[in-house]
C-alpha cells in the first residue's frame, strides 16, 4: 500500500471510528427515554458560532438556526458517491418524518468552496429536498468551520490535474443551543437513524 493509500486508510478509520462511538452513545444517552423528552447530553466541545452564505448569497450564521436541533452533513457538490448517497437517504428519511420534519434544521456545508459557489451549490442540493439548506463561504470562513466542528477534510490531487476531496461522511446530530450530541453514521440502518432523529426533535424547546 502506497503511503498516499495508507494515509487515507488511516484518515477514514478514524472519521469511521468517531462515527461509530459517537452515534453509539447518542443512542445509549437516549435509550429508554423514547417517552421521557429527556434531553440528549452534549458528548464533546464540537461546534461553535460561523457565519457563511446560502445558496442565495445571504449571510447565515448558526443563529440563524437557533430554536430546533440540526442535522449537518459537509461535503461537496463534485462528491462522486457519498455525498449524493447521503443527500439521498437524508431526502428519505425527511419523508418518513412527515410532519414532523419540519421540527429539525437540515445544513449540507461545502469543504470545498472554491468550486462551490452559491449557485452551484444551491442548484445541486435544490435536486434532494428543499428542507435542506446549502452553505458555502470563503475558505478562510469554511476552514474555520471545519475546525470548530472537527471535521476532517482533505484535498487530495489526481492524476489529470483535478482534485477531489477526502472529507467526513457522517450526519452531525445538533441542539437547539448548537451543542453536538451525536451522529448518523454513513449508510447507517435506515430504521435506526430515524429513531435518532425522533430523539433529537424530542429535545427541541416545547414552543419551536
């Protein structure tokens, strides 16, 4: 294996690892309160204020979310597979909530603004679901993102002179006050990352 490969390998044994641990215990915190509105814990100091713009251009930041809890996928438009697998399944598991859906916020972030314009962007996620709200920036403003919210993101060359890039493939469950409580991890059972979502809007404020 080349040290390129052993690299990524190791990168995304990592990211799979944090996945894994993190909706595990988001799911243990929950377990037994599917009743109760007991609020999830916050697991770790991930998150933080940003402010970036839409597809629309206009400046967002994390109050702009405030009141409901908020699943957030990063990724990028030219994604050959996990980002529109992802987009796809969150698309889903919106429908399955029903009415309930709109009890959460939906954020798809770029790691990759420099080809992710507002438009590009806009168009793109605007072909999933319209719950979904694409965010895009400068790349001092994503990079800043990126490190308050611990994602890994790395730009990775090919052969032809493009690039694609190695990134985070989890779904961050957030609360209303912003606090990260968990994941969805990639291709996680269906059934399983609804009940995590159900868990997360039980611990929204009663008047969201």
């Amino acid at each position: 294996m080349s040290g390129l490969k052993l690299f990524r390998y190791g990168a995304w044994a990592a990211v799979a690892a944090l996945a894994v641990v993190s909706g595990y215990l988001v799911y243990q915190q929950t377990a037994g309160n599917e009743n109760s509105g007991a609020l999830i814990e916050p697991l770790a100091a991930i998150g933080g204020p940003f402010e970036l713009v839409n597809g629309d251009g206009e400046t967002v930041t994390d109050q702009t979310f405030a009141g409901k809890p908020t699943v957030m996928f990063f990724g990028f438009t030219f994604c050959p597979e996990v980002c529109p697998t992802t987009l796809s399944e969150l698309q889903g598991m919106i429908a399955e909530l029903g009415d309930d859906a709109d009890k959460l916020n939906y954020v798809f972030v770029t790691v990759d603004p420099e080809r992710d314009t507002p438009e590009v962007i806009r168009d793109y996620v605007a072909a999933f679901d319209d719950h979904i709200v694409p965010l895009t920036g400068t790349r001092k403003q994503i990079d800043a993102m990126l490190k308050a919210y611990r994602v890994y993101s790395k730009k990775v060359p090919l052969d032809d002179g493009d690039y694609t890039m190695d990134h985070l493939a989890a779904l961050y469950l957030m609360s209303a006050d912003n606090k990260f409580v968990g994941t969805i991890a990639y291709n996680e059972d269906e059934e399983t990352a609804l009940k995590k979502l159900r868990r997360l809007i039980k611990t929204a404020p009663a008047s969201s």
